[in-house]
C-alpha cells in the first residue's frame, strides 16, 4: 500500500503545530463606545555643554556672556484625556471624541520660569475626530460651540501609538522597523495644542514652537520594533513590544531664536544657522491583545544639539561680524498608560 510510508508523517503534523512558535495578533480593533482614561508625561531636558564665539575675528570667552554658565531649557508636559472610540474599522479610527481633562506646559530656563495659561482654556472640552474616506483625512471639530477651531491643526486622534504596531501577525523575536509621517503619534501621541507666549512671565524660549519644530523633524528617524511576546497581568494579555532607534535630524531653529532675539534686541541681526539633533533611545509598548488598545508605553532617549551661527551688525557706528558655536545635550523621557 502507498498510504502505509506517509502515516507517520501525518501522524506527526499536530505535534508540529504543537512546537510551532506562537502568532500574536497586536491589532488596534477597539470596541465601539469604549472609553479610556489616558496620562501623557513628557520631559525634555537640554543643557550647555560647548561654547565658543568669535567677534571682528577675535575670540572672547564664555565670561564675556552673563549667565552662560549653567545655561539649559527644561520642558514639562502633561496632558489627561478621556478617549471614547465612537467607531472603529480596518485598524483605524471612524469617529473619537478626545475630552481634554488636563493640560499644562511649563519652560524653565534658569531660575525662570513660564507656563502656557492659555492651555487652560482648553481643560474639560471634548474634540471630535471623523475620518472622511473621499479626502482621505480627519475632519476636527468642538463639541463646544464656542471653542478656538485654529487649535485643532496640531491635534490627530492616534494617542495609542498604532505607529509601532506590525503589519502581520508576529511571533517572539519578530523585528520590523518603522520610519516617516507615521512616527509622530510616537514622539506626540495625540498631537499639541499650539502654546500661548504670555507676555513678562519669564523666559523668552518659545517651548511650543521648539516642539513644532521637532514633531516634523523626528519623522526622519527609523524606529526598530522587536516582538518580546506576550504575558499575562491580572486578567490581561499584553503584547510587548521593545524599540529602540539612533540617529540625526536637521533642525531649523532660526526663526525660534530670531523671535526670542526681537524682544529684547532694538535692532535685529543678519544671521544664519546650521543646527542639528542627535537623539539614541528606546522603549517598551505593552498592547492589550483582547481589548486592541494600548496598555502602557515608556520611552527615554538621550539628545544632542549642536548650533553653528554667523551673523552681521551694527552697533554704535561699529560694524561687527560674529561667529558662534553651541553644543549642547540632555535627554527626553516620555510615560503615557491608561489608567
């Protein structure tokens, strides 16, 4: 009989699929009308490291500057929402309503300090996101009737970090790698609120546009994502999934600095700028497999940020050419979970 050789083989198959490594779906595929509770913490902390500046060809020292010494910029957020997915389909948001619970932003530089006051205004309304198909975008929108609409430019739905998320099924030691628009729901899950600049309250640092600024310019990194497989905490089966990236971006800081200049200076410089970031991190995604939503996501990443600027003026009937160079680092830490 030609059936009696192959018996053993077929015998065999359900053993193999026994020993087979496990697929794990990381799918966002909430239930409509779930609600979660969400808090967004983010740091970034830079600091002098490096300076250098060069007049009519004569270099001066850092004493030549007041208040160089121990110069750096600390920005604060945190950010409370409660996220309703009205609907959902084919891994995508239809239709959200994101009720902002809280909101603050604060810049320190020095012993100074400013915190964004208009933010506030902002605190228990609710936004609504609807996908339209035909343009291929959210239409944003208040609940509120009365609510600031040019706030809504800075805002996107994603704060579940789906950017992260695999094409396929994966099985523990699976890595893909993810790069582009995608990752700023990464480095800002759920977007920014375009800061108010509070007159006499501090710093003259724009802590908003600094961060509009690097929201576009981290999308040229590349994140690389490795499947750690799943466990169980309490009643849940969490996905975890590590990522870690390491790389430059060119930032273009000249319109920042020439705002903080304006204020104080009566006469504004001609002036170029080359800077750059470097920034080397990583972090852990825990998704909640049954429930197809985010569970927790923690993320550090040390930074690098290097300014080389010249510029000409003329001050008191003296012509001056000026040659600076900054170097600077410090690191960013993020923490956003559902409660």
């Amino acid at each position: 009989m030609l059936t009696l050789p192959f018996r053993p083989a077929f015998l065999a198959v359900p053993l193999l699929l026994v020993l087979a490594p496990a697929s794990d779906e990381l799918a966002f595929h909430p239930k409509a009308d779930t609600e979660l509770a969400k808090t967004l913490a983010l740091e970034l902390e830079v600091a002098l490291d490096d300076f250098s500046l060069e007049v009519n060809g004569q270099e001066l020292g850092k004493d030549s500057i007041q208040g160089l010494d121990g110069m750096g910029v600390v920005l604060h957020v945190n950010v409370g929402t409660t996220d309703k997915y009205v609907k959902c389909a084919d891994g995508k948001i239809v239709e959200l309503l994101r009720t902002f619970d809280e909101l603050t932003l604060k810049t320190e530089m020095g012993d100074e300090s400013k915190e964004d006051a208009d933010l506030g205004a902002f605190a228990g309304k609710t936004a609504r996101f609807n996908w339209d198909a035909e343009k291929k975008e959210y239409v944003k929108s208040w609940v509120e009737a009365k609510a600031d609409d040019e706030a809504l430019a800075g805002l996107h739905p994603d704060a579940d970090i789906t950017c992260l998320l695999p094409d396929a099924k994966v099985k523990e030691g699976d890595t893909w790698k993810v790069k582009g628009e995608a990752l700023t729901g990464l480095f800002f899950p759920g977007g920014m609120f375009p800061a108010g600049a509070e007159e006499d309250s501090g710093s003259n640092v724009d802590g908003e546009a600094l961060l509009a600024e690097l929201e576009k310019k981290l999308q040229a990194l590349e994140v690389t994502c490795t499947y750690k497989g799943a466990h169980e905490d309490g009643k849940k089966e969490l996905g975890e999934i590590a990522f870690q990236f390491d790389g430059s971006v060119e930032l273009d800081l000249a319109k920042l600095i020439e705002e903080a200049i304006a204020e104080d200076a009566e006469e504004m410089p001609d002036f170029e700028m080359k800077s750059s970031m470097k920034m080397k991190g990583e972090g852990t995604l825990l998704w909640d497999v049954a429930a197809g939503h985010l569970h927790s996501m923690k993320m550090n990443a040390d930074l690098g940020l290097s300014i080389d600027a010249t510029a000409h003026m003329d001050q008191e009937g003296q012509s001056l050419d000026i040659k600076a160079h900054f170097a600077a680092s410090g690191k960013g830490d993020w923490s956003l979970a559902v409660k």
